[in-house]
C-alpha cells in the first residue's frame, strides 16, 4: 500500500529515555509506603482520641469549635490526606535527584525585615510549625537518617543527592504532611491544631520507620555491614544543618566541622584506644595503687548508694566526678579498690564529658551545678551500655543537650520571683537522682516532659518576638515616613516667606496627615502626589512668588479649593473639627495678608532676588531647614563620618555582624554586668539589630556598625548553641587524638 505523503512514521524512532529507579530503591519506595500507611493510620486513631481529649479539656468555646472543627475535617479527609502524602513520597523518589521538597517558605531567621509584614500571619504560623517538625526528626533520628541517605546515594552513584532529597528525608516526609494539610477547609486554628498533632504523633513513631526503611537496603545488599554513618564530607550527600550556630563565632561541633563521625560518633572501642594511646598516667592513673577489685555490678550498687547524696548540694555547689568516687573505691586509709579496665576507660571518659560541660563558660554557675549533680547517673548509664558514647540519639544525651541548650540564655533572678525554667530543670534532676536505678525509660518520660515544657515556652516566646517584630516594623515604618514628609516639606519651604500660623499647621496637622498618606498608600501612590500637590499649592498661596499680573486673580481662584481640600484632608485623620476650624480662620488672614502685599507692590513678571536664610528663619519656620546649601554640607559631613566610622572597623568584624542570624545568642557587657540576649529580628528599613532577652523582652537594638565595633572590641561575645554533649565528645577526641601526636 502507497504510504501517504502526510503522515509520518515514528517505527524507526527510538524512544525518549527516562532514568530508571534501580531495584532496590523500587524495593524501599512499595516498602515504606506500606510502611507509612501503618503510620498515618495509628496517627489519625490517635489524632480523633487526642482531639476529643482536648476538646474537653478546653478553656473557651473558641478553643473547643478548632478541635472539634478539626476532628471533623480529619474524619472526611483521612484517605485523600493518606493519598497525598503517599504520592509525594512517591514523586520524591521517581523523580530522585531532581524532586524539590516543598520550601517551608525559608528559615524565618532569613525573612527581611521589609517583607515581615507582607507575610500572612496563618502562614507564618503553618511555616513554623512545619520548620519545628523537620528540626525535630532531624535531631531525634539523626543516625538513622544519614544512614538511610548514604545507603540510597550508594544505588543511585551517579546523582549527586543532597540531604533535604532524599525521598525520606525529614524535609519530604513534612513536605507531604504540609501538602496533606493544605486542602483542609478549617480556620489556621484548626489547622495548626492539626499540625500539632503531627509534630506530638507522628513525630515519635518514626523511629521504627526510618530502621525498617534502612533494613529493606540491607536485605537488597545495600552496604550491610555499614553499623554507623561515615564521616560527613564535603561534596558527599549531607544533610543540612540545622541546629549548629548560625553566625562566624565560635565553631561547633557536628556537620559544621566535618568530624561527626570522627568525633562525637566514635564508638567505645575507638575511644578506648585513644585513651590508651595517650598519656597513660594522666588518664588512668586511679587503678595505680589500687588493692582488691570492683565488678561492675557492686560498682553500680555502691554508686547507687551514694546518688542521691548529690541532691543535697548548695546551690553553686560543684563536686568533680573524681571527688565524688572517692568514698566509692576507698577500702581503708590511702588505699582504693580496683576496677576493670573497662569500668575505668568509662569513668575516665565520663569524668572528662563533665570537666568539659562544666569548664563552659556559656553555662550559668548555677545551671553548671544542677547538671553536675547528674555525673553519677550518666556514668551508671554508661557502665550499662557502651553504646552511650555513640548513639547520637541516646535519651540520656539528649536529656542533657536539651538542659544546656535550655540554659544559654538564663539569668538568676532575683529571690522573690517565679523562674518556671529552673523548677523545672530542678525537678528533672531531682527525680534522676531519686528514681533512677537503672531504668534508663525514665530519662526518655523526662526528655518527652521537658521538650513538651520548651515547646510550650518557645512557642510563648515566639508571640511575645512577633509582637515586638511587628512593633519595631511599624515604627521603621512612621520613622521612613517622617523621613519622606520631613524632607517633602523641607523642599518646598526653602527660601519662602512662611507666617508663623501656617508654619505650625505644615508642623503639626498637616505633617499628621502626610505621614498617614506614606504609612497607608506609599510614597509611589497617586494619593502621595495629590498630597505633595496640596502641600505646594498651600505653600504657594501664603507666599506666591514669582509674583506677575496674573498672581492675584490666580488666588482668588485657587484659594477656595484649597481650603476645601485641607478641611477634608484633616477629616480623614479625625483632626480635632474645633482645631481644624481654628487653622482655617489663620489661613484665612494670612491669605488677607498676601493680598494687602500684593496691591502695594508693585506687579512683577520675573522672579525676586531671593531672601536671606535670615528671613525665613524669622517666618516661624524653625523647626524646617530652609538653608539648602547648608543642608547639603551637613549630609555630607554626616556621609563622611559614616564612612570613617566604618573604615576603622576591620572587615572582618563587619562581616561577622552580617552573618548574624536571628536566633543567634549573644553575652553583652551592660553596666558592668553581662547580659545575654538573642537577636530577635533585624529591620532592613532601619538597618536595626534587635536583641530580647530569654523572656523576648527588648534589650537592646544596634546599627550595623555599631554591632561590628562592639563585637571587635569584645563588648558582644558570640555564644555557641551547638550540642554540648557532642562539642564535649568532639574536644575530648581531639585531646587524645593531640596527645598521641605529641
């Protein structure tokens, strides 16, 4: 058969060629998504319990219509949310490499001052919410997570996967949950109730989820013998850091540093060895002189004895763990018993945890004695389980980053006030040393209970820093907008004649409105210029000038629609009518007075020489700059002092004042006392740095480089907010690492 010239034949054409998922990560995608069917269905039977529970629990009849708003909601929608989550897991792995989890709407430390105010309040707090769940996996399941985003960067070589990409990652899963919310037809109450949910549920199944999805690798013979992830390298697959210090001081430890898996994720055996390279008699010289022997168990008996004994310290009272093993191995006068060799390399690296944490001069005195009560608890731990040292997920490790990383900004107060902060840290310690035997459940209950208590206080904190955000946004805004009027008025004023009565008008009233005008439209609004339009006709009627035989029958024109447009002007501002009425009787005479001017002088149909400064400063103008040329000169000088000032600040401290975060923690020399505060926002209208204290309450606000001078010339220290327990293990490591070198 003739073939048809018009069509065309696609049998010799190969097709398009698409990347093909390898087996096992098809494996581990059909795997977890069955996986994490099990999961959402126990979160949403555990969401309708938790729902009505707080409903009934409710305060107010508004708290109580979001729970059950959102119980319903969750009711109709509980499949298609299921769906949605399953089909973005999917996407994230079929398109592996390319797929882009959802942006929680960037970091909030990275907004601008200026667009602050432009985000809507609800999704404000639905970014919040989603950032505090991805924080919160990122932390708990920090292990199993890089194991499961090194072992899929080994099947798929060739693309270079970043953390956040990985089709389980933290960022996806939240990713979905923030999809699988997004249709829900509830006010952001409700939904964020929802949210809260996820973050209270689900958050604390996905550790079994996350060790089965690494378990289906191994069964495929994806790097089985791998127990713990490698050293983080740069180029490699990494995840992003989120907990480490946001700014140029002093270096954390962790991803930043590149030695996590080096350092504070070095097995017992490892550091076993490090230890025993290193000087011998600096770090196991208890046993030198030591007769009979201590097994671990009459060793854990003894330290049990005197645990609670650590209860009744003074209140900056500090005993090392040296100290307090003392009456424990003592057998008699001068003589100690013997521990194994074990049991010895683990009160070694115990005691050296704590002389770190304790040696750190972020923690409070009093805040360094509440930790230091709780040696005998964490070495009892340790002797139980060697994987203590590198289980980055342990409790008892983050039980204790969680009271340090709580601590950074505390301060005492005063003897007559409430502190819920250290109660609270008080009360955790007090039941370790009188309930813990060894039970280490008891330090995940404590973890839980303290997280809840700081998620109840940062999300306090969080609206009191929002309010002073939107306080310090508006008042960028009313000072820009001073800024604008002032130089507005400035401008046309300058050589003119102005009667003292409307010279007060321009600076009162009038001055009201133009600011209400920049603050409601803006400066490139139509309303701006009929505004300055007004202003310069106004202006002109009380001193027209250049002056020719048209000038008076021009005002006599001008005049009434002036006065109309000034009276409905100061009635959109709600100006006192009696005031108003006052200003108009004034303008009215100065009007008056300019016509008298006008007939006895003589007609002229070129401009006058202008008038002296002398003359306008007599008008009633003071309070406007009419010199020009003067005005000029002090800009500059003003310019130049800028520019000295920044020139004898070294670069460096500029460039650590720009890679401060808001977030970032920082000690300040204040009247002779340190006061330590964060940076809560940074205004980019004003160029202002925002500091609050832990209470979100304003302490201090700088410039640019008035931050930098301070920083340079230590009046602002930068404080770490890193792990204190990693950066503890980290700087042991390299000690010993130092120590063999040498």
């Amino acid at each position: 058969m003739a073939r048809d010239n018009n069509i065309v034949s696609f049998s010799g054409q190969k097709p398009l060629q698409r990347f093909s998922l390898p087996q096992a990560l098809v494996r581990l995608r059909d795997a977890s998504g069955q996986s994490m069917k099990t999961v959402l269905a126990n979160f949403f039977d555990r969401s309708d319990d938790a729902l009505f529970e707080l409903a009934d629990r409710a305060s107010n009849t508004l708290d109580q219509a979001a729970y059950f708003d959102a119980m319903r909601e969750l009711r109709l929608r509980r499949k298609a949310m299921v769906v949605s989550m399953l089909q973005y897991m999917s996407q994230a792995f079929n398109d592996i490499g390319k797929f882009r989890p959802r942006e929680s709407a960037g970091i909030l430390d990275e907004v601008e001052g200026d667009s602050l105010s432009l985000v809507d309040h609800s999704q404000l707090e639905q970014q919040v919410a989603i950032e505090n769940l991805i924080n919160k996996l990122r932390n708990r399941y920090s292990d199993q997570i890089r194991l499961l985003t090194v072992r899929v960067s080994h099947v798929v070589p060739s693309i270079e996967l970043a953390g956040s990409q990985m089709p389980l990652s933290p960022e996806v899963l939240c990713g979905g949950v923030a999809e699988a919310c997004a249709d829900l037809d509830i006010d952001i109450r409700a939904k964020l109730v929802v949210l809260k949910l996820f973050d209270r549920l689900l958050a604390d199944t996905l550790g079994d989820f996350y060790q089965q999805a690494n378990q289906t690798l191994v069964a495929e013979g994806v790097l089985p013998d791998m127990k713990r992830p490698p050293a983080e390298r740069s180029g490699g697959a990494k995840a992003p850091s989120r907990t480490g210090p946001k700014n140029g001081g002093a270096k954390s430890s962790g991803s930043d540093s590149g030695g996590e898996g080096q350092g504070s994720q070095a097995t017992f055996s490892e550091l076993s060895a490090l230890l025993h390279q290193s000087n011998e008699e600096s770090v196991s010289g208890r046993a030198v002189s030591a007769e009979g022997h201590l097994d671990t168990d009459r060793l854990m008996a003894r330290l049990s004895e005197i645990q609670a004994a650590s209860g009744k310290w003074g209140a900056d009272e500090i005993i090392t763990l040296n100290d307090q093993l003392k009456p424990v191995l003592k057998i008699e006068q001068g003589k100690f018993a013997n521990v194994g060799q074990v049991d010895n390399d683990v009160i070694n690296l115990v005691g050296m945890l704590f002389d770190f944490i304790l040696e750190d001069r972020q923690l409070h005195p009093v805040m360094k004695s509440l930790i230091s009560r709780l040696q005998i608890p964490v070495l009892k731990v340790a002797l139980s389980d060697k994987n203590f040292f590198n289980r980055g997920g342990h409790p008892v490790r983050k039980l204790l980053n969680e009271l340090a990383l709580s601590a950074i900004g505390w301060t005492e107060k005063r003897a007559d006030q409430r502190d819920p902060l250290r109660d609270k840290i008080e009360s955790v310690v007090e039941r370790v040393l009188n309930e813990f035997t060894d039970n280490v459940g008891l330090f995940d209950e404590l973890l839980n209970d303290f997280s809840h208590f700081m998620d109840l206080d940062r999300r306090r904190r969080e609206l009191v820093e929002q309010r002073l955000r939107d306080a310090e946004e508006g008042r960028a805004r009313q000072e820009r907008a001073s800024e604008a009027v002032d130089g507005m008025i400035r401008d046309l004023v300058i050589n003119r004649e102005i009667p003292a009565p409307v010279a007060q008008l321009l600076q009162e009233a009038w001055r009201k409105y133009l600011q209400w005008v920049v603050i409601r439209e803006g400066e490139d609004s139509r309303r701006w210029a009929d505004a300055r339009d007004l202003t310069e006709r106004l202006v002109w009627s009380v001193d027209p000038t250049p002056v020719s035989d048209s000038t008076r029958s021009d005002l006599l024109r001008a005049i009434p629609s002036i006065v109309d447009d000034l009276r409905k002007a100061l009635q959109e501002i709600s100006w006192d009518p009696f005031a108003t009425d006052a200003i108009i009787r004034d303008l009215e005479l100065a009007h008056v007075d300019v016509f008298q001017r006008l007939v006895t002088a003589p007609a002229r149909s070129e401009p006058p020489v202008e008038a002296p400064p002398e003359a306008s400063s007599e008008s009633g103008m003071e309070n406007v700059p009419v010199d020009a040329h003067g005005a000029t000169e002090s800009v500059a000088e003003m310019a130049r002092a800028d520019t000295d000032s920044m020139d004898a600040i070294a670069q460096e401290w500029l460039d650590r004042a720009d890679s401060l975060r808001v977030g970032s923690w920082i000690e300040m020399s204040k009247d002779g006392s340190k006061v330590r505060c964060k940076l809560a926002a940074f205004i980019k209208a004003t160029g202002k740095y925002i500091f609050v204290n832990r209470s979100g309450a304003k302490v201090a606000e700088y410039h640019r480089q008035d931050l930098a001078s301070a920083m340079a010339s230590g009046e602002i220290g930068m404080l770490d907010d890193g792990l204190i327990f990693d950066r503890a293990l980290e700087s042991i490591i390299d000690n010993l690492r130092s120590s063999r070198k040498d």
